[in-house]
C-alpha cells in the first residue's frame, strides 16, 4: 500500500472484521484533486449492492476552491466501486444470505498512485462485545503504562 488518505477508524469499532479486499473506483478528475488534498471522510459511508454492482454512499470527498464549479462534483455522490467479477459475487452472496455487512476501511493511492478503497466483509458487533474491547484497550494502556514507569 502506498499513502493513506483517509481511514473509517468507526468499522473497527462497530464491526468484526472477516475479509479484506481492494477496490478501484470511478472518480471524476476534480474528485482525484480532493483526495490529493487529504480531503476526504469515510466516518459514515456504506457499500450497496445495485444491480450487481457496488457502490459507496456516503462517502464525503471535499471539493477544492481551485476548481472550476462546471468541472466540480457533488460531495456526496454515490461512487461505483471496481471489482473482479468472483469477488463481487462472493460479497454479494456473504451479504444476501449470511446477513453480513460490506464497510469501507481506508482510502490510499497504491505504488500506481492509482487510488484505491480497502473494503471489508463484515459482522456487526453487539453493545457488549464492543464494551468489551474498550475495556481490553483499557488494559492494554495501563498496562503500557505501568510498563513505562517501571
């Protein structure tokens, strides 16, 4: 992977990670300029399933002032993501029938400095599993902590 653009630090939290894939994804040039510019959140964006073909929602890329307002894109569009065939089948069959979820993890531009969107099949966690996780960073903290003091 090459530079990170932007994370979704809230999938880790709100979802057990199963698979991770990379995707490709339709962009408009002025839209490749607003990544460039660090100018993107991914906090509550979503995969759909439309005719058999993934989209991101919600995804926020910003729009800079450089560029010209007949040239600009809407921040919030839908953006068709781009998958091998096999793996938009196996997504879409982990979603349909065994209730799993599709989250966006983080954006970068590859080695290529291609864009791309790290995707993740995933389980929703329940209150207490995610309580359980704060306590074991908790811990994990003190312990770190004491281990530096020592």
């Amino acid at each position: 992977m090459g530079e990170t653009i932007a994370k979704n630090k809230k999938a880790y939290h709100d979802y057990f990670i199963e698979d991770k894939f990379e995707a490709g994804m339709v962009l408009k040039g002025s839209e490749v300029k607003g990544l460039r510019a660090h100018r993107v959140n991914l906090k509550d964006s979503f995969i759909r399933f439309i005719k058999g073909e993934a989209y991101l929602f919600n995804a926020h890329i910003g729009r800079l002032e450089t560029t010209h307002h007949f040239y600009g894109h809407e921040e919030r569009a839908p953006r068709k993501l781009l998958l091998h065939k096999k793996e938009l089948a196996k997504l879409q069959k982990a979603v349909d029938r065994d209730g799993y979820t599709v989250v966006p993890l983080q954006l970068y531009f590859n080695n290529r400095n291609i864009a791309k969107l790290q995707i993740a099949l995933a389980k929703g966690k329940h209150l207490h599993d995610k309580r359980q996780d704060l306590k074991e960073r908790d811990q994990k903290r003190d312990i770190a902590r004491a281990m530096k003091d020592y």
